[in-house]
C-alpha cells in the first residue's frame, strides 16, 4: 500500500488534513513526502493512503512533485525564502562611578576608612621624618 508515488492525506501534525505524495521510501517507519505539506520525513501511520498513485522517480524535486500536483488540479505549499536581517549588536553596559553624592554601600564605606587610615598614617610617617632631619640640623649648627 505504502509505495512511491503514492497520494496521501496527513492525518497528524500540523499538516494534518492537507494532500501529500510519498516521494522516498526512508524505512519501515518513515516516508519522506512533498506536496500541500512540507517537504519532510513523516511517520506511516501519520498518512491515510489514497487510491491515485503517481508515476515519479525515487527522490523527485519538489519543482517535479509540483507539476505532478497542477495536473490533478490541486496547490503545492509555497516556499517563501526568509528575509535575511542584520542581527542587533550588544551594547556594554557604561561602568558608573561612585561619587560622594551617591548613597555608597557598607563594604566600600569600610574600604574607604581603610584607605583613608593608611593615607593618615604615611603622611604621620613623613611629617616625623620631616621633623627627625630638621632636629638633627639644629644639632649639627649648635654644635658648630
């Protein structure tokens, strides 16, 4: 029942209902077919055979299944190519920086008392040295 060329209504999927014809045989299970459906492998049990069978080669284009269907006066599902469209780009998200003005979180808060402390103390260092060389100075000129 099941042969090449064979007229077949689509009983499953969304092509269920519309007129196919068995292009090639795949398996046991599977047929590939053409004409009011997409061109595409599809279950036996998803077709209802009919009694017209068409005389076409094994593996026919779908230009041929066509012409085969205009003379049985039914319509071939129409391909539309896809419209190529460019794709979006991905914008990087700008890294904002956190000024004074801006509510600040408590883990930067602690890191900037941190900052802060170190800063006083290299300054405490610098001022000391400061304040050494100068002491040994005056020593130097009240010695002489």
């Amino acid at each position: 029942m099941i042969e090449i060329g064979r007229l077949c209504l689509k009983t499953a999927g969304r092509d269920a209902g519309c007129k196919c014809i068995i292009v090639d045989i795949l398996d046991a299970h599977y047929v590939l077919i053409d004409g009011e459906t997409r061109r595409r492998k599809c279950n036996i049990l998803h077709l209802e055979p009919l009694k017209e069978v068409i005389k076409i080669k094994k593996g026919v284009s779908h230009e041929d299944v066509k012409a085969e269907f205009k003379k049985l006066g039914l319509e071939v599902r129409k391909k539309k190519p896809k419209e190529k469209k460019e794709r979006p780009k991905k914008i990087r998200k700008k890294k904002v920086k956190v000024t004074e003005g801006k509510a600040k979180g408590k883990k930067a808060e602690k890191k900037e008392k941190k900052i802060k402390e170190k800063n006083k103390k290299k300054e405490e260092v610098k001022k000391e040295k400061i304040h050494g060389a100068e002491k040994e100075e005056k020593t130097k000129e009240n010695k002489k």
